[in-house]
C-alpha cells in the first residue's frame, strides 16, 4: 500500500496498523467478529499517537476512528478529496488532497519533525 510505503520510508522506526492489511475479508466477517475487530480499531485509535485515515469516500468506521482519536488528543491527518466533509474539517489535524501532497510533507521531514515533536 502506499501510504505504509511512505511511512516506511520517511519514518522507517515507526509502528505501524493498517486494518485494510490485517482485516482484508472483513466485509465478510460475521456480526460478532466484526463487532470485536471494530472495538478493537477504536481502542488503537485512541491510543495511537498518530491516525492517518485514507478517505476517498465517506466512510462511517474511519470517521468514528477520527472521533476517539480526537477525543482523546490525538493527532489525526487525512488523506481525502473531501474538503468540505464535515468529519475531515472537525477532526483532523491536517488533511492532505492526495498522497502526492502528504509524501512530499513527508519528504520535506515535516512528518518526521511533526512526530519528534510529539514524543
């Protein structure tokens, strides 16, 4: 994926989830697991220091994601077309138009003084 790509290369220490990799048959889980695994994504999200959500589409779990990250201060960037969507404006930090944009904040070292900064 890209993203954990860009991760990788610009934060090459950091720790990183992505629920699409771990949970690539979730549309077909049943109520219960899909119930734990949903808990489970927003426990990480609370905890994490960072959130980044990829939205190219509205996406209910993600912006609930959003929401305990952001209750819980945590940093939340986007990656969305979505400029106007209420949950992008509300909770996050930053939000990049499309990776283009946030692989070159990565590789100016602005995410990596961003996240030296929170640590």
């Amino acid at each position: 994926m890209r993203l954990k790509a860009i991760l990788k290369k610009h934060l090459p220490n950091a720790d990183i989830y992505c629920p699409v990799e771990n949970h690539p048959t979730s549309i077909n889980y049943s109520r219960q697991q899909a119930e734990a695994v949903f808990d489970k994504h927003i426990r990480q999200a609370s905890d994490s220091d960072i959130v980044i959500a990829y939205l190219p589409t509205a996406s209910m779990g993600t912006a609930i994601e959003m929401w305990e990250a952001h209750n819980n201060g945590k940093t939340v960037f986007t990656i969305s077309p979505m400029t106007t969507n209420w949950v992008i404006q509300l909770f996050s930090t930053r939000n990049f138009a499309s990776f283009d944009d946030f692989e070159k904040f990565a590789a100016e070292g602005q995410l990596a003084r961003f996240v030296e900064a929170l640590l």
